[in-house]
C-alpha cells in the first residue's frame, strides 16, 4: 500500500495518457469509421449509391481487419507506422494502431445502425425531392442518432481496452503502468489502482453514453 501511495502522480499522469490515447483514437478513428460506414451503407445492392464492387472491396477490408486480436494487430502495423514515420513503441503509435483498429469496428457499427432506418423515410425524402446525397449524409445519420451513439459508446469503451493493451508496446496509459510498477513487480494493489480507475472511466463513458441516447430517442 505504501508503495501505491508513493505511485499515486504517475497513476494520474497514466490515466491522462489514456484519456489522451482514447480522444484521439475516437477522433480520428470515428471519423474515418464513420465514412467508411455511410460507403457500406450507400453502396449495398438497393441503396442510395449502388455499387457492387466498390461495396465488396470495402466489405471484404472490414471483414479481414475487424477480427484481428489487437494484440496481434500492434505487431502487424508496426512496419506500416514506421513508413509513416511513425516509431513502433511509444504513444503516438499507439494512437495510430487505436485508430486503425477502431475504423473497421466503427464503420461496421455505423453501417448496421443506418440500416436500422426505415425506407419509407428514405422514399418519404426522395420524393420530397431531397438529393441522394442529401438523404446520405444528413438524414439518415439524424433518423439512426441514438443507435449510433450507443455504438459510438460502444466503442469508446472497447478503446479503452485496446489502450491498456497498448501498454505492451510503451504506449504509456493505465496498461503499461499496471505492467511496469504492477505485474512485473509483483504488486497486485498497484495493478488493480489501474485496474479501478479503468472501471470508472468505462463506468462514466456508458452512463453517458445510455443518457445521451435516451435523450435523442425520446425526441
């Protein structure tokens, strides 16, 4: 306990780092998700956008990085990062492989939750005169609000996830503090300081993910 005691700033600096880690993971890979999700989506037989190939391509690239273990994932992209210029160790790679990883999950969230919306809205708009691309990226998105914040919260929690992993590669954050001062050292309380503040951050992001949701539904 005295040890914990004395780890208390770098267990605060390490809960910033994640919170960095995820913020801009989410930009960044929300984002890209998110077009790639309205491509899935506008592209499939009978959409706004048919386009056979351009939705078998993007299907098939989602399908084959979306369940890769994020673990195994970190060392694949390693070479990718450093023509980047990226290094493979470090926050910032950890912040590209989030990235790239959640861009494949977003996007097929996104893509399933815009087909929650009913086509008789969408035709109800087309006739209304509305353009495809009206339809794409405003409508639709606003009829799937609340599914898609409840899978953006989703997400932002399953990011959280992949930071503590990122620990691993000395991508700082509550992973590799829990590794370097818990495990390796043999302090199970160090370990599970982490592992608490873990479970408040991801207890914060569903309460307010749940209450934003609600609110968009009841409109």
């Amino acid at each position: 306990m005295d040890r914990l005691i004395e780890l208390l700033p770098q267990l605060w600096s390490a809960t910033a780092e994640t919170l960095l880690m995820v913020t801009l993971s989410l930009v960044f890979g929300g984002i890209a998700g998110l077009l790639v999700g309205l491509a899935l989506y506008a592209t499939r037989a009978g959409s706004l956008f048919p386009q056979r190939i351009a939705f078998t391509v993007l299907n098939v690239l989602v399908n084959t990085f979306r369940p890769i273990p994020f673990i195994i994932l970190l060392a694949a992209v390693q070479p990718l990062a450093r023509g980047l210029g990226i290094r493979g160790i470090g926050i910032e790679f950890g912040i590209f492989a989030i990235s790239l990883a959640s861009m494949f999950a977003i996007g097929r969230v996104v893509e399933q939750n815009l087909l929650t919306v009913r086509p008789g809205v969408i035709e109800a708009a087309r006739a209304a005169g509305a353009s495809r691309s009206r339809i794409l990226f405003r409508l639709v998105p606003r009829e799937a609000l609340g599914p898609l914040i409840l899978g953006y919260t989703f997400i932002v929690v399953a990011l959280v996830d992949m930071t503590a992993m990122a620990g691993v590669v000395a991508a700082g954050g509550l992973g590799q503090f829990a590794i370097v001062n818990g495990f390796r050292q043999f302090n199970p309380a160090v370990t599970w300081a982490a592992v608490l503040v873990i479970v408040v951050i991801v207890q914060a992001v569903q309460f307010f993910g749940n209450s934003l949701a609600r609110k968009v539904l009841r409109r």
